[in-house]
C-alpha cells in the first residue's frame, strides 16, 4: 500500500511539473518606445510637465524663452523694408528716363509732323503765287519756318541720341544697383527664415501620446543647444521582449496572436492578448536572465508580442508568453 501510496504522489507531482512547464513558452520583460526629448535652441527653459504625466502627442509641453530672437527678427524686418524703399526709389528713377525718353520721342513725332503740315502749306502757297493770289513773303516765311522746324528736329534727335547713351549707362548702373538690393534682401529673407524656425523650435512639443518617465531639468534653468529636458514613453501600446530557441521558431511568425502574462509576484498575474510584431533576423547566446522552454540551447532569437496597457504593466517588469 505505502509503495502504491508513492507512486502515485510522485505521478501527480510529475504532472503537476509538466503542467507548469507547458504554461508558457518564453520569458521576457516589459518594454515601451521611449523618446528623449532635447532642446533645440538656447535660453531659459519654461516647463509645464512632470513625471507621470500624460501627454498627447503634439502638445507644447513648454518653451525656451525666445525674446531675443524675436527682436533679432524684428531688426531684420526693418533692414528688409530699408531695402524695398530703396529698390523703389532705384526703379522709379529708371521709370522717370523711360519717361523723359518717351516725352523726347513724342516732341520729336509732333516737329516731324509739324515739317510735313508745313511743306504742304508751302506747296499750296507756291501754286498761289504761280497764279498771283498771294505775295511771294508768304511762301518765304513758310520756307523759314520748315527751315527752323529742321534745325529743331535735327536738335532733338541729337538730344535723344544723347540721352540715350547716358540714359543706357545709368539704367545699367541702377540695374545693377537694383540686383544688389535683391541679393541683400534674399539674405535677409534666408535670415528671417532661420529666425522663424529657431522661434518653433524654441517649443518643446510631444513627438507622441505617453507618460513623462524621466525629467532631466527644471523649470526656469538655462538650456543649451542638445540639453535632454525630459524621456516620454508611449506606455499605452507597449511589448514584450522574448527569446525562442529555434525549434520554437518554426511554429511562431509576424501577426500571431499569443497570451501575455505580466507576473506581479506572489503568483499574481493578469493575462493580456498579445501579437508577435517583430522577429529577430539573428540568433544570439541566450541571455542569463531568460528561461526558454528549452534550457539546454545556446542560441536564441528576440521576439516581440505587441499588447495593449491598461494601466497595470510597468516597464522592466517580468512577463511570460504562450504561443
């Protein structure tokens, strides 16, 4: 009886072995993305979060004072607007010579047509003269008149010529005025534009929707260039990072579903479903601390099984996976 007795005890107690062997596949630990956020400019440092707070992704969670670069940029607005007046100043003098040749032309047009009514005029008086209707003074004083009209006109076209050479020198000289204010303002512009982005870099915005888990500074201190402020983990859609031998590999792929347990110590446990997102390409020696379902391999390779927190899985926290 006693030997029945033992035999059966020590089948239970294999079974029960067995049975704790088969609850999970791989060992792991909690891990969640983690972001560091880093100042992006310099000056003193106005921080409205702290650690365990959520933020939503997007949200200005503070600023670098940004004074200076606000002035600065307002310096360089006034430069800007000096250099506009005087690209309008330089363009209404080469308007006016467009004008002044404009109106030289039109004077020489109207002498050109005056000579003409004139030489009619002198015909018609000629005829009249032939016939003796009228005195020969009168076709004199009209041959005077296209006389003096001709030496106007030669005058004229003289000045135009002129002024056009000395017009042509000075429209390239304000030409080559006008592109130098052009290339002052685009470097301006290219100034104004590094301002505005050092000003939305001056805010401290949330790359994504988590917990505040470390916080590198405080408000009010002065920050640098690359200074970390804070560490935000995304906290809500966190993972498990296993290890499988190979024989375990060959029934897992990307997509799978799997139970998660977190372990909360004294056999506490809450159970979470899971998806394997990732599978390591590689194999590696099995880290110290992971248990496999199989002990005895040497190389292992890194799964993660995707679950989604509510509130109760921390990170580094020990956790098993059943495939």
């Amino acid at each position: 009886m006693r030997k029945i007795l033992l035999i059966a005890s020590l089948a239970l107690l294999v079974t029960a072995c067995n049975k704790k062997e088969n609850e999970y596949d791989a060992t792991g630990t909690f891990e969640a993305t983690e972001v560091t956020i880093s100042s992006e400019t310099t000056g003193q440092l106005s921080l409205n979060a702290d650690e365990g707070q959520e933020v939503a992704r997007g949200s200005v969670i503070g600023h670098v004072d940004k004074i200076q670069l606000e002035l600065k940029r307002q310096q360089l607005e006034a430069s800007l607007r000096q250099l506009d007046a005087s690209r309008q100043q330089l363009s209404a003098t080469r308007s006016s010579n467009g004008s002044r040749q404009l109106d030289l032309e039109k004077q020489l047009a109207s002498i050109r047509q005056q000579i003409a009514n004139a030489q009619r005029e002198k015909q018609r008086f000629s005829e009249l003269f032939k016939d003796g209707a009228v005195a020969r003074k009168q076709v004199d004083d009209i041959a005077y008149q296209i006389s003096v009209l001709e030496k106007q006109l030669a005058a004229t076209e003289d000045q135009i010529r002129s002024n056009n050479a000395a017009f042509d020198d000075q429209n390239r000289g304000i030409a080559a005025q006008i592109e130098g204010v052009e290339q002052q303002a685009r470097g301006i512009e290219a100034q104004i534009a590094q301002i505005d982005d050092q000003i939305s870099n001056a805010d401290v915005v949330s790359p994504l929707m988590g917990t505040v888990i470390e916080k590198y500074v405080e408000d009010g201190e002065f920050v640098t260039i690359g200074k970390p402020l804070l560490k935000i983990a995304d906290t809500q859609h966190m993972f498990i990072r296993a290890y499988v031998t190979s024989a375990q590999l060959q029934n897992i792929k990307v997509g799978q579903k799997a139970q998660v347990f977190a372990d909360f110590g004294d056999q506490q446990k809450r159970t979470y479903e899971g998806t394997v997102s990732w599978i390591s390409h590689q194999s590696e020696f099995t880290p110290k601390t992971i248990l496999t379902d199989d002990e005895r391999a040497d190389l292992v390779y890194a799964v993660k099984v995707a679950v989604r927190n509510d509130g109760f899985i921390k990170i580094g926290m020990y956790g098993e996976v059943k495939f």
